[in-house]
C-alpha cells in the first residue's frame, strides 16, 4: 500500500481553484447563516489536505476526481507553494475554531473565517493564490530555500 503521507507535486492548479471554490461555499455558509460545526469541518480539511494533498479530502478527492477532469486538461504548478497555502488556510481556520469554541469571540472567529473566504475566493475566481504569493516573498529573501522549490526559485520572471 502506498503511503498516503505527502503533498503532489505538481498540482493541478484547475484542482486547486475548485477546492478553493468549495472552502468559499463552506466559509461563506457557516458565517451567513452561523453554523459553528462548519468552522472545525473546514480546518480538518485543511489539515487532510496540507498532509496528505488530495487524498484524505473528501473535497480534494472530488475536485481531483470529478470537477477539474471536466475543465479540460490539466495546467500544472509546483506543489509546495500550494501547500503553503494550504498551511495557511490551516492555520486560519484553527484560529478560528480556538476563538469561536475556546475563547468565546464569536464575532472575531466570523470575521477571520470571512478573511479566509475572501483568500480562497482570489484563488478560485481570479487564480491568484495569496499563500503562493507570501511563499514566492519567504523564498526572494531566503527563510525558504531554493531546493524546497527549484521550479519557484524563479516565480517573478514567470508573472
């Protein structure tokens, strides 16, 4: 058996877009009509997906294997900033479970869930991945090394 363990590389960035395209629809669904149990849902999603890609993700699984299919052939990018991006939205998920279930800041946890939606909408709408972007900076001033992503080292002559 194959281990599950690890990111893709390279990602299908239409994937990518329809994943986002569902954190917006979860994201805007539990703020709009205020269902808390979203919020934990949402991060384990984020978790499945920075640790294992697609392959835990109930919405990485369709987006892989149902929708970008359906969007024609596949327009591969790097992999791991992605993944950061991933960790980001992991990150701000988790900061929203803690401040709604932990610190009782319901209106706090709403609006970081809010800031999270309006990431993955540039993502899914407009294909422009912030985490991507905040990845290519940490690489430009070196707290990423080059070897974590030979094809990222040169991201700004490609834009």
């Amino acid at each position: 058996m194959q281990n599950p363990i690890g990111f893709p590389n390279p990602v299908n960035e239409k994937a990518a877009r329809v994943v986002a395209g569902g954190v917006v629809v979860l994201a805007l669904t539990a703020i709009a009509f205020e269902i808390e149990w979203l919020l934990p849902l949402i991060a384990l999603g984020f978790l499945a997906r920075v640790l294992t890609g697609p392959t835990l993700s109930p919405l990485g699984q369709f987006a892989t294997r149902v929708a970008a299919p359906r969007l024609g052939d596949p327009k591969h990018v790097p992999g791991p900033p992605k993944r950061f991006a991933q960790a980001m939205g992991l990150t701000m998920s988790t900061a929203a479970v803690l401040l709604y279930f932990a610190f009782d800041a319901h209106s706090a946890a709403w609006a970081v869930t809010g800031v999270l939606a309006a990431a993955a909408t540039l993502e899914s709408v407009f294909a422009l991945c912030l985490g991507c972007q905040v990845f290519a900076v940490l690489m430009r001033v070196g707290l990423v090394p080059e070897a974590t992503c030979e094809a990222c080292a040169n991201i700004w002559a490609r834009a």
